[in-house]
C-alpha cells in the first residue's frame, strides 16, 4: 500500500473549545440562531460512534428567513456592487485566515467524517488554493464584452445573478463548500449554505472565523445546519434563489432539479459516479496495481469520481488480480486520527450497513467474491469500520451497476480496445473514467472514447484548477466545476444593443 501519512493526533485546544459548544447553532446574517422550535440533531464521530457535537435543526420557516437575509445582503450590504479587486482581496484573505488555521480545520474534518488525518489536511488545502484561484480568475474575466454586428452598437455585460443556494454531501464537506463558495462569492453572489448532517462542522467553524476577522459582510454567507428531508428541502424549494447547486447522490439530485425547476431556478447537479479503469497488458502491473488500490480505499471508497470498476486486459488478468489482492490485504485500517491509519471508517452506521449489503447482494447475483472484505474491528473504537472487498464476475451484476459508495472494486477481464471501450461505455453513469497503458496514443484515443465528463491517462481522480470537471447521464448536470466556466456560470449576462 502506499506510504503512510503522517497523523496528528492531539487534539489543538481549539477543536477542544469548538467542539465543547452546548450547542451549534446555524450562521445567518453575521449571527448564531437556534432553530425556532429548538430543534437539534446529535453528529457522530465515525471513528468511534460517539457523539461529538449537538447542532440545530432548522425547519423551512427557519430557512426561508435565511434566504431574505442573503437576498437583501445582495441588494443592500455592498458586496455584489464592490470593485473586483476588493472583493478578489477579501477571498484571499479568507484562504489566508484557513491556511494559518489548517491544522484545526483538518483536525475538524477528521473526526466529523473519518477522514485519515492527512488526507484531510489536503481538503483543507484545495479549499484554500480553490478561493485563491476564483479569486485571482475573477480579475481577468472581461465583464463587458463588446459584439461586432451589422448597423448596431452591441455589447454583453454581466453582473452577479443574486443569492445562491448550496447543498453539500458528507464525503468532502469543506473542498466541496470551496468548489461551490468560492466562485459564488468571487462573482459577487451571496450564499446560504445547507451542510450534510452527518458533517456540518467545518462549514460552521469557518464560520466563526469568518465573524472573529470581520471578514464578509452580515448575510452575504450563511450556514443552515438540519436534517436533508427538512432544512434541505427548504433550500431547493425556495423560489427567490437565482442559482442552486447540488453534490450528492443521483436520487437526491432528482428531487432537487425538480424542485427547482418548478420555480425555474437554474441548478447544477454534480451526482454520482462508477467509474472505470481501463487497463491493458502493457503496464507496469505492480505500479498499476498500487495506484488504484490506492484509489478505491482513499477515503474509505466514498469517492464519487473513483474507479469501481476495473476492467483488465485478460493476459495479465490473474496477475493483476493477484497483485491487487496483496496489496489490499495491507491496506491499514484503524482510527483517522492515529499513526499509520491507511483507511478510516465509512461515515456512518448507514453508510457501513449500505457497504456490506452490497457484498451480500453481489455474492448473490453470481459475483465472486475474491477478497472478502466485510466489518472491520479496530480495538478500542466501536466506529464504523468495513474491510476493503474485491469481486469479480458478470458486468451485469447489481454490485458492479450501481453505486456501493464504499471501497469495493468489481474486476471483470476484456480482449480489445474496442471492448474495453464498450464495457467503460457501459453504464448510466458518466463521471470519470482512466485507462492504462505505456502506449500514449492508445490512452488518448481510449480516454477521448469515454462517454463521461472526464478521462484520465495513467492515473485516477485528477481534478486540477483550471480544467472542466463535470459529469453526464447519471452523474451530472448544469455545468462543471473548479474551471473559468464555472465562474461564469454565476454571472449573469445581459445584452445591450442599441441601432445606429
């Protein structure tokens, strides 16, 4: 397995005093609230199945108010109407303020969602360089764009739409806040946005930053903490955002695009994924090997971009299944926050319950299952810990159609490109897909084949500032992220003309 990160596992004193709050309350217009009816719900740390933090349940009513908050800080507090310099300045600062404080962000992260300690140190950086990119790409976007046509003078500006509305997924609570904020604010939108449950806590600790610096002004960023069924629901119902955004899965993101699209709010949906490798027989099988165990048990295989399904060329099919089956056996699983940890836990009793359900329903819709996997046991922690799972077998199989969320890979062998192409191919979902080889230009012909938003050369889930990432069928819509689209989809044009 791949080196081990180093871990930090002393809690800084303040994560302590943060997490020593009676209760979280959600942030809205600049202060703390409760929910009205006094609400709450309890997070857990997965590591240990403990709780960790009581935080407030906001209702539709609770929500509702949020928004006019966000709605009148466009309108009135400056910010949409402030140079893009000034406002390009405050994002920096912001990332600055993070980066001064990333290890007890990381530390946050850690224990609100299992996250191995340092891979969560890395979120924290992406969110960091994500505000820093959106804010330097917002000082060369032309905001009026002049149009040569026949007998008219013309032009397109664009302007902020107004609030916006965010709802985040457990798995990279604070990098997706980021991908989301980060080009909303830059744009000079204001934000209301709706954590997961499960993992609200980053979201709310930059708030705090936020008020202790004076950073943004009152309501142009707000957090509403509630369950999904609840304070989420508020947040895509609501007719007075001008964009909505959503991460999470294909089923969820039904009943958001719906709800927006009867009140024809714009909306983009960045949804699930089952990705493919696609391997020939030209590799390097250990290095090959190496690097998409490491893939499927980064982040305990809650990865919607990750590689679940790999298809192996079927003369080194044994060898590299082989491979794969030693390396996984290695793979350390244990506690986020403890030295040598390689895997945490799932985020939660559900999640852990989905995981092994999945093996279960492979096995019997014919798979084999040729690393068991199953529950985990870590001493000393009751967390929710499973062991990484190899099947192999038909395509056709439940476990290799739909999304397990968990790190479980499905192996199946192919003969030629063009079927290894086909079987990539074949799929609802369209997020990410690789293919391996030393042949650079059978990798560009494959990786362009793919029917998805992204294709990958000799790697897996290469996200880079600056490069469309986005999905289709199943796995997305409305636009990509991390890119100059992405700032552009939060500007609203407009044009001007006028005859001569």
């Amino acid at each position: 397995m791949s080196t081990v990160v180093e871990n930090k596992p002393a809690l800084a004193p303040e994560v302590t005093a943060f997490l020593n709050k009676a209760v979280q309350k959600a942030f809205v217009g600049g202060r703390w609230v409760e929910a009205a009816d006094g609400a709450t719900f309890d997070v857990l740390d997965p590591g240990t199945g403990q709780k960790i933090a009581t935080v407030a349940s906001l209702k539709k009513a609770d929500v509702d108010k949020a928004v006019d908050i966000a709605v009148d800080a466009f309108h009135n507090s400056g910010w949409a109407k402030m140079p893009v310099n000034e406002r390009s300045a405050v994002l920096h600062r912001i990332a600055d303020a993070v980066e001064k404080r990333i290890h007890i962000f990381a530390q946050i992260e850690s224990l609100d969602c299992g996250k191995v300690y340092g891979q969560a140190v890395g979120d924290i950086q992406n969110f960091i360089d994500t505000f820093r990119y959106f804010a330097d790409l917002s000082q060369s976007v032309n905001y009026r764009n002049v149009i040569a046509v026949k007998h008219h003078e013309a032009w397109v500006a664009r302007h902020p739409w107004g609030a916006c509305g965010f709802i985040i997924p457990w798995n990279f609570p604070f990098l997706l806040a980021g991908w989301g904020l980060a080009p909303a604010l830059a744009a000079g939108n204001t934000c209301v946005l709706k954590p997961a449950e499960d993992t609200p806590l980053s979201s709310l600790y930059l708030c705090h930053m936020l008020q202790e610096l004076e950073l943004l002004p009152a309501g142009v960023l707000n957090v509403v903490t509630g369950l999904g069924s609840e304070a989420g629901a508020a947040v895509s119902q609501n007719p007075k955002f001008r964009r909505m955004s959503f991460t999470g899965s294909p089923e969820v993101g039904r009943m958001v695009a719906e709800a927006c699209g009867r009140n024809l709010v714009p909306v983009k949906c960045e949804l699930g994924g089952k990705g493919a490798a696609v391997v020939f027989n030209d590799v390097d099988i250990a290095e090959t090997a190496e690097k998409l165990v490491q893939a499927i048990t980064f982040h305990t295989g809650q990865v919607c971009c990750d590689a679940t399904r790999w298809l192996i060329q079927k003369d080194i099919y044994s060898d590299f299944v082989d491979e794969c089956i030693t390396r996984m056996k290695s793979v350390q699983v244990g506690y986020p926050m403890d030295e040598g940890t390689q895997m945490g836990p799932v985020v939660s009793a559900k999640q852990k319950a989905r995981v092994l359900s999945y093996l279960q329903k492979g096995v019997a819709g014919g798979a084999d299952l040729i690393l068991e996997g199953g529950e985990a046991k870590v001493p000393g922690k009751n967390g929710f810990y499973v062991k990484p799972a190899l099947l192999a077998g038909s395509l056709d199989n439940i476990a290799a159609r739909e999304e397990i969320f968990g790190p479980v890979a499905y192996l199946a062998p192919f003969s030629s490109e063009e079927e290894g192409i086909r079987l990539a191919n074949d799929t609802e979902y369209g997020l990410g897909n690789s293919v391996w080889s030393r042949d650079l230009a059978r990798c560009a012909r494959v990786a362009e084949s793919f029917e998805s938003g992204n294709g990958w050369i000799n790697a897996h889930n290469v996200i880079v500032h600056g490069v469309p990432y986005a999905g289709v069928g199943k796995s997305g819509m409305g636009g990509g992220v991390v890119s100059p689209d992405t700032l552009n989809d939060y500007l609203r044009p407009i044009s001007v003309v006028r005859p001569l």
